[in-house]
C-alpha cells in the first residue's frame, strides 16, 4: 500500500460511558498503540495496559479500527483520551536467496519504516528546537546527574546549553504600578528540590495593620507620597485612625469643600461621645424642601449652640419675633435689658416705681386698658396721647 496520511495520534474526550475510541491510522500488531489517560484539570497523564485495561481491533487495516475499554476502565468526564501510534523499532523481513519476492511483505516492511519516520518527526515537533538559522556549538552536558541536581539548565555566555553551576536561593523581583506612583517590592524564595516558592510583599505592616497577603490589605503606604484614587474608596466597614494622638485633616483645594453626600438619606453627620455610645447628629434637609443653606459659626470666643431643649442664656443676642414661637415663659425682667426691673428702693427695700417727666411720641393708650403716670408730665409739643372711650390716664 502507498502511505499518503502522515496522522499519528487521535485524541478524544471522554464522558463516562463511552467505552469505544476509534483511530484512522494502519497498524500492525496491537502492540503498536499506545493508550494515555489525561486528566484535564492536573494533566497528569497515566499510560494504560493492553487486556486489563483495553482491548484493539482493527489490526493491519488500512482505515484503523478501535479501541475498547474494558468494564471499569471507561474514561470520565474530564479525562482525554489519547492514541498514539508506536511502531516497533524491529525489522523482521527476512529475504532468502532465490526465494520468491512478494511484493505485499517488501511493501509492509516499507510502510513500516514510513511509520517509524513518521512517528519521530511526530516527537521531534513536540520537542525545543532552534530555528534553522541557529546554531548551538553543543547540546551535551559534562555534569553528570548529581552535578546537575537542584540546577536550573540555560544558556552560557556563547548562547550554548548548560545548567547552572549554583542554586538559586532568592530571586527578588520589583513591581510597579500596583498604585498610582507607588513602587512596591516582592520576594520570591526558592525553598529546596519541591520547588516552592515563599512569596513576600514588601510592603511594612502598620501598628494595626497586618502585613502584605496575611492579612488581606495595606496597613500603611509610605513610598507614595502623593497617592491618587482610581475610583471610589470603599472602606469595607473599617476606620481611619491615627496613632499618636495624631489629628486627621480634610484639605480641600483652593474654594473646595468638603462634602457629605446624600444617598436614600439626606447627608449626615454624628458627633459621638468619647466611648461611642452616645452621639449628636447634624443632617442636612431633605431634598423635598428645597433649600441650600449656609450655617456660618459665630465669631468671638468658645460658646455653644442655643438648644430648643435645654435651658441657656442669651447674652447681647437678637432673635426675630418670627423666631419665636409657642408660649414665652414667665420674665420678671432681670436679665432683660430695657425692660423695668420693678419696685426699688435702697438695699434691699422695693418702695419706688420709676417713670419719666417728659411724653415725647405720641401714644395711644391699649384699647380696654388704663394708664396712670407719677407726675409732673409735660407732653411736649406736637406730641399727641390719645384715650380711648371707656380708658382712662392718671397724673398721681
């Protein structure tokens, strides 16, 4: 037969219950076939066993045949199966002298060494090659297994293959761009023959903060002395704090502000006692009513905000009659400037009622009332005090 395929292996996935792999290449023993279980998720790869594991048809067939897994050893979901065609490196045709020479086992004992080429090119395209243009001096090493142990093989100063004459114990490799301006370091540490590798942020652990990957964040950042948000900051439920009795500044620029925005709820702000179990809420009015206000802070020394709960006192303060709402309490007129105190008298006699000599603006006295004055009173001129019907004005 002409050998027109170059097809070596077949590759299928299995499900389970499958138990029939077909391959479209001719071999000639069932030896030829080798059977690999891959496992998807590892790649670990395990080579099966004729008769325990499977069985072959379709020896010396042009088109293939099958293969046939046996009860127990059909591949699951998420296993490969590969079928790699292995002709034995044999030849056992032999031709004796003025025997006939059949064509049919001259061209068997072709075909298989087409196959055996055909198999190593399959091999050697699996395997690192140079380009045609390269060229390694050598490809062979001088140390033996035990000088190459725990070695790493690469390339010398001339670009030939060898392995490295020392072990590799720490490889420190610098990372940049985790934030903006920010030049963090990592630590990568070979351990021994496992090849593990101890990773280490080098990013310093602050008095509250954990270290790096243990404990999930960055405690502090000091390398970046002028660090920039990418997006909104979210502060997954923890504080800004401060060590030191250190104080904690909001530095808009220029006309900036600082603001607290609102969300479902208008923007709120809470003053918390010294163990957070008491607090004084400032919030904003809500969006329904419309307003934008400006709440300036007096001038002057330490004071206090006027409370409508709490009993406190105005000193030199006006409040607008509109202000005032509700029922006033009771004033006897000490602490209010302009207002007549009452009876005085000498210490701590109230004899005398105090009022003035001369009527300069008109008047008029409250309808249904009566008004009485100690006397002399001059009303001046012009100047008009006017009594109702039924009221009456005493001079005493």
């Amino acid at each position: 037969m002409t050998v027109s395929s170059t097809t070596t292996r077949r590759s299928a996935g299995g499900d389970g219950s499958n138990d029939t792999f077909s391959y479209n290449f001719k071999i000639f023993d069932d030896d030829d076939i080798t059977v690999i279980i891959r496992t998807d998720s590892t790649g670990a790869e395990t080579t099966k066993t004729k008769t325990t594991h499977y069985t072959v048809t379709g020896v010396g067939s042009a088109s293939g045949g099958n293969v046939v897994f046996t009860s127990g050893n059909i591949p699951a979901s998420g296993e490969t199966v590969v079928l790699l065609r292995t002709t034995a490196r044999t030849q056992l045709t032999d031709y004796v002298a003025n025997d006939p020479f059949p064509a049919a086992t001259h061209e068997d004992a072709l075909d298989k060494l087409t196959f055996i080429v055909q198999e190593l090119e399959e091999q050697i395209g699996r395997s690192l090659k140079v380009s045609q243009t390269n060229v390694i001096a050598t490809s062979e090493f001088t140390a033996d297994a035990t000088a190459r142990a725990n070695k790493i093989l690469g390339f010398d100063g001339s670009g030939d293959l060898t392995v490295s004459e020392g072990k590799v114990d720490t490889v420190t490799v610098s990372a940049s761009g985790l934030s903006a301006g920010a030049t963090p370091t990592a630590s990568a540490t070979y351990t021994g023959a496992t090849g593990a590798l101890a990773i280490a942020l080098g990013i310093p652990a602050g008095a509250t903060g954990a270290t790096g990957p243990a404990g999930g964040g960055v405690a502090d950042i000091v390398d970046d002395t002028t660090p920039q948000l990418g997006g909104d900051l979210d502060m997954n439920g923890k504080d800004i704090v401060t060590t030191s009795n250190a104080d904690i500044e909001l530095n808009p620029n220029g006309t900036g502000k600082t603001v607290l925005k609102g969300n479902t709820n208008p923007g709120t702000m809470v003053f918390n006692c010294e163990s957070n179990s008491h607090g004084q809420t400032v919030k904003a009015q809500p969006h329904s009513a419309s307003v934008t206000n400006t709440l300036t802070l007096p001038p002057g020394g330490d004071g206090e905000l006027v409370s409508t709960v709490a009993t406190q006192t105005l000193t030199n303060k006006s409040i607008a009659a509109s202000q005032l709402t509700g029922a006033l309490p009771a004033l006897d007129g000490s602490s209010l400037t302009g207002i007549s105190a009452g009876a005085t008298g000498g210490g701590s006699d109230q004899i005398f009622y105090e009022n003035g000599q001369n009527v300069t603006a008109d008047y008029t006295i409250t309808n249904g009332k009566n008004a009485m004055s100690a006397g002399p009173i001059t009303i001046n001129s012009g100047v008009t005090v006017t009594v109702g019907s039924g009221e009456t004005y005493t001079v005493v």
